[in-house]
C-alpha cells in the first residue's frame, strides 16, 4: 500500500468520524466530491501531496487524532488480509436458509439480481458496506457473518458445493481442464 492510499484511508476515518459524507467533507476542505472520492479510494488520477494531507486533517479537525493514523492503518491492512473467496457462498448460504430467490434478495437490498448472483459467485468483490448493507435485509445483524466465515463450528453449515462453484470459477479454463483430467484418472 503506498503513502496515497494510507492517506486515503486516514481521511475517510477523520471525515466518516466528522459523520460527514463525501459532499459535505469536500466542501469542508474545498476540494470536489470526485477527487475526495479517489483520494479516499485511491484509484484515479487525484495526488496529495504531505502539505495537502496536513491542511486537510487540520480542516476536519483531525490533528487530535494523530497517533491513531498508524493504527488506523493497520487495522485496514488486517481486514485486507483476511480471506474473502468464499465471503459469496456465506451469503448465499444465509439468503437460502431464509428460502428467498435472487428476486426476493434484489428487492429487500436494492441490488440487481445480476449483481447478487456475482457477489454469491465470487466474481464481484465485495465490500464490507454492501455486506452489512446484505446482511440487515436477510434480517442477520453483520457480526454473524464471521461467525459463518471463519467459526469452525459453525462455518461448516455453508454447503461446500457453494464454496467449490466459487473454487471452480476462479480456474482458468487450463487448469479446471487439469483438474478434472487429474480427478477422472484417480477416480478410474
């Protein structure tokens, strides 16, 4: 991660802290919601330069704040590295047990059917706001989910299949074809 994307992420802290949104935050810092946007992203073409990071941190009153920027950081390099392929087989896992369609979950959440489906599939990453965001609408409060991801105990109840279907899409059409070469010749 370089010193951009940490700044970024200390600005989203001091601003989501502010409870202000990208609109407010940037006219707070006079700067337009698409640059914070990257900014906080980091994604695009916007730069920051330390003096820029400093006058924005004094503008959302965050210089107080200091000494937990590392931690801030770090935190954010924690959830990172956790690991996310099967995050769509828990919530598939979850909006079956409550017994509701792809369009039964399209309605309750406000995401596309399409968009869900690719969420459940592994093929769309998926952010920890649209999961809670999930979550809440299948009636779940969102630190269940972590229960069904990482609890031995009960991280077992997600069928297996759905972790495979996720597996088995991340393969290269090469190696799903050495896989399944592999597989039938050890099971003749």
């Amino acid at each position: 991660m370089n010193p951009l994307e940490n700044h970024g992420l200390i600005i989203r802290k001091l601003r989501k802290l502010r409870g202000l949104n990208v609109r407010n935050a940037a006219e707070n810092i006079g700067r337009s919601i698409g640059w914070l946007s990257e900014i906080e992203n980091g994604t695009g073409t916007a730069r920051l330069t330390e003096m820029e990071f400093d006058r924005i941190v004094t503008a959302l009153d965050g210089s107080h704040h200091k000494a937990m920027f590392r931690t801030w950081v770090a935190t954010y390099k924690k959830e990172e590295d956790i690991d996310k392929t099967f995050e769509g087989a828990v919530l598939r896992h979850i909006r079956l047990k409550k017994e509701f369609t792809l369009l039964d979950a399209s309605l309750l959440t406000g995401l596309s059917r399409g968009y869900l489906c690719n969420l459940e599939m592994g093929r769309k990453p998926m952010t920890l706001k649209i999961r809670n965001q999930i979550l809440k609408s299948y009636g779940y409060m969102p630190k269940s989910f972590k229960n069904f991801a990482t609890d031995p105990v009960r991280s077992k109840v997600v069928p297996l299949a759905y972790k495979f279907k996720i597996w088995l899409h991340s393969l290269s059409p090469e190696q799903a074809e050495n896989f399944y070469s592999q597989t039938l010749s050890q099971n003749l």
